[in-house]
C-alpha cells in the first residue's frame, strides 16, 4: 500500500525549501521504490528552485542519491529487494536510435517512473530529474538503479549519481584523456574537481587547475592538478599555453557554462585538441567565435551529457576504484546534514564553502 515519508520540497520559485508529508506509491510494472541513505545537495537542486529548468511546481528535490531497493514492480529483473543502488536520471530505454547503435550513453528516450508521488492533499509532485530523492524513500524508474557494492558509503557512492560523475565522466568519457595528455580544467567546483580527478585517473602527465578563488585552486591540487591558475589575476590562455611549452593543453574542459570561459577554453587548446563543455550554460548565453579559427584549429568541440556515462557500467567501475582506495569520493562529501538542513546548505554552496553537503537519512 502507498506510504507516506517526509521530503523536502519547493513550493514556488525562489522560495525556501521545506520539509512536507509525502505519499510514495507502491510500485508499477518497471517501477521500485527506494529507502534513500543518502543524497548530496546539488546545484541543480538550487536550478529548480529558482524555476530555472521549469515551472512545474511543486518540486521533490534531490537527486544524488543511494539506498537501498524496498520494493519492485511487474517484470523488474534488473534488481531486487535488498540491493544497494546509487540512482541515475538517465534510465536508458534500449529502443531508440542511438541505443541501437549501440551508444546507449546517449540514449534519446531516457525515462522515469509512470506513477507521480504526491502531498497529502494530492497534489502531484515533479521530482527533481525524475527522482525526488530528498526523502526517505522515492520511486524510481528500475532502470534509474544501478546495483553496486554494498560495503561503499553511501554518502560517496550517492555522488556519481550526478556531479562526480558529470566531472570524471567528461574527463575520460567525452574528453578521452589518455596517458600523457596534458589537461586544462576551467571551473574549480565539485565537477571541474571531479574532472581532474578523471584526468588523474586517465593517466595524464599535467592537469592545469583554473579558477579564480585560491581556495578552490588549493583543493583542486590535493585532488590530482599538478598546476593551478588563477585567472582573477592571470589570463588562463597565456597561462595554460607557458605551462605546455606554447602549445595549449590537449583537452580543455570548460566546468563553468560561461560564454567567457568558454572561449578561454577554445583559445587554450593545441591545435586538433578538444574542447569539452560540461558546465550547464543558461539558454541567453551566446558564443561568438570567428568561424576560420573554429576551422583552423582542427580538433573537437564536445558537450558532455552526464559525463557520457553509461551508468551499468561506469558506476560499478568506479565504485571497485573507489574500494581499492584509488578513487577518493569521500573528499568530495565536506559535511552531512539532516533533511531540515537543505536550505541552509544552499546557502553554503552559494558561497563556495562546500563541495558537497550530504543529506543522510
């Protein structure tokens, strides 16, 4: 039968968050319901909030999330009851154009679940990607549950469900980083940190931080950057080229989603090197680029959806990483909060005090 949790909702544009009586229902064909431990406060959390992906208020934030499968619905075999999760908001549908191409990664017809969660009153909530995960339990497309080892922390596992991954993703994934690239991170936060940490992981001889406050540049380099630039105060093109012998770096990943930054990233390339967008600019946002240097300079220009990742098989992957002590998510988790504490941790990540603040249930 439906339960009822508490979940932090937002009622109205710009409008503090609060906790609300939420009613979960039992799971349909291709549904499963979640008992969440679990879930980092992301900017995208804040977006919502402030009506900036859309109207469809009210919204169950929260959506970087891991628990543990409560309960499945008709024809789920990808989990049971009792499998620990970390949650995606790309469920891929194994039909579409590009899933049978077989690049699932970039599935056309992600999905969630058919059934809305609600309030008391019966008012239909919109979770926030699909999950609505500041809650104690959430129901989910199945295929939104990827089974990973249970002895990870929840707290770190919970954060490739969305910004981790996004950083570590566009570094390896989108960028393909390989062994002795050298690497430039525009955008210190938890996704330009998690792409130097993909850098890292991806072999690269020199992984160039920018940014411009210091203490984000000193966090970057205890998490792989071998160089930080701050461009408060130095252009980062001159920067990043001195820094590769004249040549630019030969994968530039712009972590802001400013037009600024990323032409900055355009112009501190090698020649044929790559570009990788993954910071979320806002739909006003225009770049003007003379057309002879988008040809002269060769190379690619790419936008990272989620890291390109392919949750099935990146997630497990990186939780093994994280097991065998190389692949360090706990540093990204900077405090953990109870479900009361999201606005004030709004509030702290407005103003560069965190990383992650890790609700836990």
């Amino acid at each position: 039968m439906p339960q009822q949790v508490q979940g932090v909702i937002a009622r109205a544009k710009g409008a503090a968050v609060e906790i609300a009586t939420i009613t979960v229902p039992d799971p349909g064909p291709g549904e499963a319901v979640v008992r969440v431990q679990a879930c980092g406060v992301c900017h995208t959390d804040l977006h919502y909030r402030e009506g900036g992906v859309n109207d469809e208020f009210p919204f169950l934030l929260g959506h970087e999330a891991s628990g543990i499968v409560e309960s499945v619905g008709e024809g789920v075999t990808e989990v049971a009851p009792g499998d620990f999760v970390i949650l995606n908001w790309r469920a891929v549908c194994g039909e579409c154009r590009a899933c049978e191409r077989g690049r699932p990664q970039y599935c056309f017809n992600t999905h969630n679940a058919k059934q809305r969660m609600t309030l008391e009153d019966g008012t239909e909530l919109t979770p926030a990607l699909g999950i609505g995960a500041f809650a104690e339990k959430t129901l989910v497309a199945a295929g939104q549950c990827t089974k990973v080892d249970p002895e990870a922390s929840p707290a770190a596992a919970g954060l490739l469900g969305c910004g981790v991954m996004a950083g570590i993703g566009a570094a390896i994934n989108t960028g393909e980083v390989t062994r002795g690239d050298a690497v430039a991170v525009i955008g210190c936060g938890g996704v330009g940190d998690a792409a130097v940490m993909g850098a890292r992981l991806a072999g690269a001889s020199k992984i160039i931080a920018v940014d411009i406050e210091d203490r984000k540049l000193e966090t970057a380099r205890r998490l792989g950057a071998t160089h930080t630039v701050n461009s408060r105060t130095t252009d980062p093109v001159e920067a990043i080229r001195e820094l590769t012998g004249g040549f630019g770096a030969d994968v530039v990943i712009e972590a802001v989603g400013r037009p600024e930054t990323y032409e900055q990233a355009f112009y501190a390339r090698d020649l044929a090197g790559t570009v990788v967008l993954v910071g979320v600019p806002t739909p006003d946002m225009r770049v003007d680029l003379p057309l002879i240097d988008v040809f002269g300079r060769g190379g690619a220009l790419k936008s990272s959806w989620y890291g390109d990742c392919l949750p099935s098989r990146d997630f497990p992957m990186l939780i093994d990483l994280y097991r065998q002590g190389r692949l360090d998510l706990d540093a990204f988790v900077t405090e953990t909060i109870a479900l009361d504490q999201v606005e004030q941790a709004f509030t702290k990540m407005h103003d560069g005090d965190v990383l992650r603040s890790v609700v836990i249930l």
